[in-house]
C-alpha cells in the first residue's frame, strides 16, 4: 500500500507542472549518449510521448555528429574541425544530410511511433524551414549559420496533433544550392525562439554546469554565466550550449536547461519536478 501512495504523491507533484505547461512549446536539442545508447532512447521516446499526451507541445530537433563521423571514417572522407565546429565540405555535406534526415531522423521517428506516439521528421529543408548562409565559407565551407525560420510547416504539425522531429539541414536561397548543416545547439535555439516556445533542453553528457569544484550549478542568470565563460569555468563544449541558451532567452523564451541525458528520464525530472537534475539558465 505503501508504494501506491508514493506512486500518488509523485503524480500529485507533477501535477502543477502539467498544468504550468500545457499547451506549451518546449524544444528539446537530443544528442550525445541518450542518442547512442538503445535502453535510453527507449526511455527519451516514453518521455516525449507522456509530455505530448498531457498536452505539451514537444519539439524535437536532433544531432548526429558522432554518426556522420563513423560513415565519413568508413568512407575514407576527410573530415577536420574547427573550434569545434566541423568543416562542411561538399562530400562532407551529402553524407551529413544522408545521416541526419536519411537515418538518425527517420530512426527517432520510428521509435516515438512505436511507442504510440504520432511523429513526422522534416530537415530544415522541407518548405524553406531553415534558410542559412554560410558561417564563413573559406574556414567551413557548407557550414551555415540560419538566418530565417519560416514556422509554417512545424505550426501546421503540432495543429495536427504530431510531434516535429527535426533534422538541422538548411536550405539555402541559391538554385541548385546543396544546402548547409548546422550545428544542431545553435538550430534547437534559433528555432526556440521562432516558435516562441517556453523552454528550450539541450540534453548532454554531464550533469550541467558544474564549477570549479566539479559540483552542478542548478541555477543561473545570463550575467552569471557571462562571468563563468570569461573566468573559463565555462570552458570548451559546454561554451557554444551556454551561449545558445543565451540567444534563447534574449529571444524571449522563458528558460533554457542544460541536462545529463545519461540519466534515465531526465526530461520528465526537470520539466515535472521541483528539484529538477541539471541547469536551469534563465534572465
């Protein structure tokens, strides 16, 4: 008798939080492990459908650089990175959109179907989504920065009741154009605040932010984490997902959450809990 109270008092407490974000856009970046491991993606697929089915409206837009990586090995194409980001040649660019629209994309879309969700994938290319440039094309080659979202199409698939599954490849306004990847922090954050959704997650593979003292930061201001970039307690790949939560929020969405995807339903003990389990960077 005992477990089923606690199995009451744990609904009861997420019931405000369903209530808070009904109705709600919430975009969620999906990579790193909890992309990679089956018992995770598993658990990430329950977690969109549950969020879904009391009424929020999931967005989901994934990476695949681990991926695109392996097949490029396989291949015997070159590929190299620069402060981070990788260099889009032209070959580099149809394997990248082969793996991200082609497998990774159609892979999550299967799972949430699966799982008696209802998901279509689209890459930024489906009705001029994602409209980029080219980030610097000497340095990166078809690596874009986006420099419009047209919301028609993801406003038309959450009005008919599915959830977005989206992979970050943009189109360019160029005839014949092979299009651009991008990375995929930086498209979860741009397409955030085009479809002024109130939260926007960026599943990793830490626990957040974490100090000095490797201990997890669980809240933030913007002026904060300016101050821990610049003292490099912020340093390396956590510094373009805490810049991207700052375009966010600069954008007008409410709350920005870097989280460990490592961990079995991390999207429903931040979005559904008091405590939450990773970083919360707000204004």
């Amino acid at each position: 008798m005992k477990s089923k109270i606690e199995v009451v008092q744990t609904l009861l407490d997420a019931l405000p939080f369903i209530k808070k974000f009904s109705n709600e856009k919430i975009v969620i970046k999906y990579g790193g492990s909890a992309q990679t491991s089956s018992e995770l993606k598993e658990k990430f697929a329950q977690d969109i459908v549950l969020l879904h089915t009391v009424g929020m409206k999931p967005i989901i837009v994934h990476g695949g650089g681990a991926s695109i990586t392996q097949l490029l090995n396989d291949l015997g194409v070159k590929t190299t990175f620069v402060d981070g980001q990788r260099v889009t040649t032209k070959e580099v660019m149809r394997i990248a959109e082969m793996v991200l629209s082609g497998e990774i994309n159609k892979e999550i879309v299967s799972l949430l179907n699966n799982h008696s969700g209802k998901a279509i994938g689209i890459s930024g290319k489906d009705a001029n989504f994602l409209e980029a440039v080219p980030k610097d094309f000497e340095n990166f080659g078809y690596t874009g920065i986006i420099e419009s979202v047209n919301t028609g199409i993801v406003d038309n698939i959450i009005e008919d009741g599915f959830v977005p599954v989206i992979a970050p490849i943009a189109s360019s306004s160029t005839i014949g154009h092979p299009g651009f990847n991008i990375n995929a922090d930086l498209a979860a954050s741009k397409i955030a605040v085009a479809m002024g959704a109130r939260k926007v997650l960026f599943l990793t593979d830490t626990q957040g932010v974490l100090d000095k003292d490797m201990q997890l930061l669980s809240n933030l201001s913007i002026e904060r984490t300016q101050m821990l970039k610049v003292d490099k307690t912020i340093q390396g790949g956590m510094v373009p997902k805490v810049d991207a939560c700052i375009e966010a929020l600069r954008g007008g969405v409410k709350k920005a959450h870097i989280i460990d995807g490592r961990v079995e339903h991390s999207l429903l003990l931040e979005i559904l809990t008091s405590h939450g389990i990773g970083t919360c960077i707000e204004l």
